[in-house]
C-alpha cells in the first residue's frame, strides 16, 4: 500500500466534501439483503440493497460492479443511459473499490447467467481510505491475515464460509439444550481459585479489592454451585483461559460450552452427546457425512468405545494397570524408547503422566468418532469413582480425527472424598505440578450443603468447528486469534 494512493483516495473525499455530499451518511434502507437480491427473478423491480464494492469492470458507456458483505455478494450493472450523466461520471471519478454504496433498479440476468441489478440510482455510503489487498492468499501472508481478520474475512472465501458456520453452529447448540428444557447461565470469569480443569490459569489484580485473581480455566465449580442451589438442566457459553502453550489445536483463549444436569449419569450423557452431535451436523451441514482429510465418516453409524488401558496398550504395549507409582510408568516408557517431549515431564502426577503418554501415543491415530472410557481416577479429580473399581472413574470423553471434542462425568458429589482428592492435587502442585489444581473451600462449601446426582459435560466450539471442517489449525476457527504485539 502506496502513501499516494490513500493521498488520493483523500483528495476524493475533500472533493465530495466540496461538492456537499455526505461522505459518511447515517442511513440506507434496504428491501433486501445481498444474497437475497442474488435470489430475485428477472424483472423484479424497486431493489434496494447495499455493500462494499469488491470489484469493479469498467467500459465506455456501462460498469460491471460487485458489492459484497459477509453472508453474499451482487452484481451491478452501471450503464450511462439508464443511471444518467451525472451519476455515472461521479461514479468513476470518486468512487473505489472498498468504498460503499446502497443501490436501487432491477433485476436482470446477463448472457453468462449471472444475476444482476440495472442500477437506476446509487447512493454513497462511506469511503475506504485504505485500499484492499490485490494479493491476500499463500503462506507469508498468514500472520497478516491473523492481525487483520477484517480483511481476510473480505478476501478469503474460506474464512467467510468457516466464521458463519461457527455463529450457525453455536445457534444450532442452543437450541439444542433450550429444547430438552435447559436453561442458559452465567458465572463469573474472574475467580479466586482456578478449579475445574486440569490446567494452569492467567493471573490477574483487582485494585479495589486489593487481590490477586485467575482467569477461569472452566466454569465448572460455579455450575455446581448452582447445581447446589436448585437448578436441574443448565449449560453455559463460557470464554475460559489457560495460560499454557498453544498448538494447531489449543488456544489460551477459547469458547467452551459446559452444562450439567441433575439426576443423570455419564451414560445418560453418552446418549445426549450423541443425539446433540448428530443434531448440529444436521442443523449446520444439512448431513451427518463429514470429510475428513481423505477420508469420509458417517457419524449416525456405531461409535467405538474403548478403555483408556486399552488404548494405551493397544498403541504402546504398557498396561498402565500394571504401574500404580509414576516413577516406575516413567521408566516403562524410558525402555519402550518413547518418547514424550515434555520438559515437566519427571515433575507430573500419575494421571497427568497418563494423559501425556495418552496423547503422544494414542490419540493423533483415532478418527472415527470414539469414546474413551474409564480414565484412572488420579486423572479425574472431580469425576465420580466407579462403584465396582473405584480406580477409575465415570468419565468418557468424545475424540475424532485425533482431537478430543467434548469430555463428560458422571459427578463426584460426595464432600469428604472431594476434599482428599483436592488436598492430593494441592500436594503435586506444591511439588511442581502447575497444572494440578488449588484447594478450593469456597466450592467444598457449597457442596457439604448437599448435592444431587450429576452428570457434566464441556466441549470446545473453537475445537468443534476445527474437526467438522477438517481445518489444519484451531486459529482459523476464531473470530480474532491472539498474536504476537508488533
């Protein structure tokens, strides 16, 4: 981008200026929206919509323009004869590409079958004094592209496609749940603890209350909470933040949708997870046949459920039953020559070790959709213990095409068990464990109040949308992924 030609583009805006027209009007009424202009039959008459001006093809007498916005795009014709003198010389010497304008005429469909209005009068709507980019596509413009989502989102059919089926996909979500009579909640993002998740959390200061506080890493312990005080059926919407590495997965900051209902179990979850999913792929993709890579999954077939022992040992050959203590795990894997990349690696817990094991080994090979069951119950600090070995836990969580999308329990709501098993993570925590979790009273407190059965689930929307549309980074699924300050 030239200095001269926004020096330029300026000029034009001092000469409408001049010349007393509003180059930044209030208003334009619209008949119809872009793509449903695009949808009119031949003839139809008094048009009116508007948008940016994304090309434009220039002849003698006539102009063949293009409006977009995010949900389509127009074509215009621009003849002399028709839209007048004035009109058409204004058009040519003030007005570019970026710029905006609100058109009426009528509908016509031109000898290559595109769909066009006639323009019978425009009116200027707003003056880009920065152009758009002539070339946007090919790797070195990623980051660019990050830092300026505005205009890749005008330049990049993909990620225009891909932003509105993640506002389809999360509307498809809630009405999901608002059908089976949930009710949508709110709870507080800045926390004294960081509880409900295995993870380490972004710190914060509040000054009037003189403290220092978390970002919420999930919003579990105030969902039970409310649990607690009388809801049944509730889910959330809920930003969370974890101040961990990022990955073509992770992101540090994400949307996750986490709900619970009272009275339920992990199976009964099983069965609504599934029917939800199948729901939003309906809903969202007008299918339950998804493409991934170079292979296609029809998920209304059988969904595998697997042990997380078996797993581990049907990829690694280490029977993890075998390995109560960490130490010996870690040297299992030591002479099995795997290896796991993980600085930490010799300062995590058992299950936390599981995990990462689980994770290198295991789970980039999974691609239909799988339930994996029966995670070893110090991987799970708030889930339930099985009844018939309280080793485990009632827990599964949802993996496709080597991403977990959604994790569930059946809830530990017992208070005593809950405080031992908060008071070992504060120990491997004090230990050098930074994403073991915090002692939490506040959250203990409530539930010595007293709770029902429970199950609870939480799924990433940033992660959901990568798997369904086989997108190669979870940054291509946000509106605004972070980067770095210049």
């Amino acid at each position: 981008m030239s200095s001269e030609q926004i020096e330029r583009r300026l000029q034009k805006l001092n000469t409408m200026r001049s010349n007393g027209m509003n180059v930044y009007p209030e208003r334009f009424l619209k008949n119809y929206e872009l793509y449903e202009a695009s949808l009119l039959e031949d003839g139809t008459e008094d048009v009116r919509t508007a948008g940016r001006i994304t090309s434009i093809r220039s002849f003698s007498k006539l102009s063949f323009i293009t409006i977009s916005d995010i949900q389509g795009s127009l074509q215009l014709l621009l003849n002399k004869q028709e839209a007048g003198e004035e009109l058409f010389s204004q058009f040519h010497q003030l007005i570019d590409i970026g710029d905006f304008i609100g058109v009426e005429g009528k509908m016509y469909t031109t000898k290559s079958g595109e769909k066009t209005l006639r323009i019978e009068t425009y009116e200027f709507l707003g003056k880009a004094l920065k152009p758009l980019p002539e070339k946007w596509h090919g790797l070195t413009n990623i980051e660019l592209r990050y830092r300026q989502r505005y205009l890749d989102m005008i330049m990049t059919k993909e990620t225009k496609n891909r932003v509105l089926i993640r506002s389809k996909l999360i509307q498809s979500v809630r009405r999901f749940f608002e059908d089976y009579n949930f009710i949508e909640v709110e709870t507080p993002i800045l926390q004294h603890t960081s509880s409900g998740a295995l993870a380490k959390p972004f710190t914060t200061y509040h000054n009037a209350l003189d403290t220092e506080l978390n970002l919420r890493i999930a919003p579990e312990t105030y969902l039970k909470r409310l649990i607690v005080g009388g809801f049944t059926k509730i889910f959330e919407v809920a930003k969370c933040f974890r101040n961990e590495g990022t990955s073509p997965q992770h992101l540090q900051e994400f949307t996750m949708v986490e709900g619970y209902a009272a009275y339920w179990n992990y199976q009964d979850t099983m069965k609504f997870m599934r029917e939800m999913l199948m729901d939003v792929l309906v809903k969202t993709f007008n299918t339950t046949t998804i493409t991934l890579g170079e292979q296609t999954i029809d998920f209304s077939e059988q969904w595998e459920v697997v042990s997380f022992r078996d797993i581990i040992f049907r990829n690694t050959g280490i029977d993890i039953n075998l390995f109560p203590d960490v130490k010996d795990l870690l040297q299992e894997t030591e002479r099995r020559n795997i290896k796991l990349d993980n600085a930490e690696i010799e300062n995590m817990g058992r299950g936390n070790f599981i995990d990462h094991l689980y994770k290198k080994t295991c789970r980039p090979l999974i691609v239909k959709p799988t339930f994996l069951v029966q995670h070893p119950i110090d991987l799970s600090p708030l889930a339930r213990a099985n009844d018939e070995n309280p080793l485990l836990t009632d827990r599964f969580q949802l993996v496709v095409n080597g991403a977990e999308i959604i994790n569930a329990y059946s809830e530990l709501v017992d208070p005593v068990e809950q405080r031992r098993r908060l008071e070992n993570q504060a120990l491997l925590k004090s230990s050098g464990d930074a994403e073991a979790m915090e002692m939490d009273e506040e959250y203990l407190a409530a539930m010595e109040h007293g709770m029902p059965p429970i199950s609870g689930w939480g799924f990433g929307i940033d992660r959901l949308l990568m798997v369904l549309t086989d997108c190669a980074t979870i940054k291509d699924c946000v509106y605004f992924p972070l980067t770095k300050k210049i």
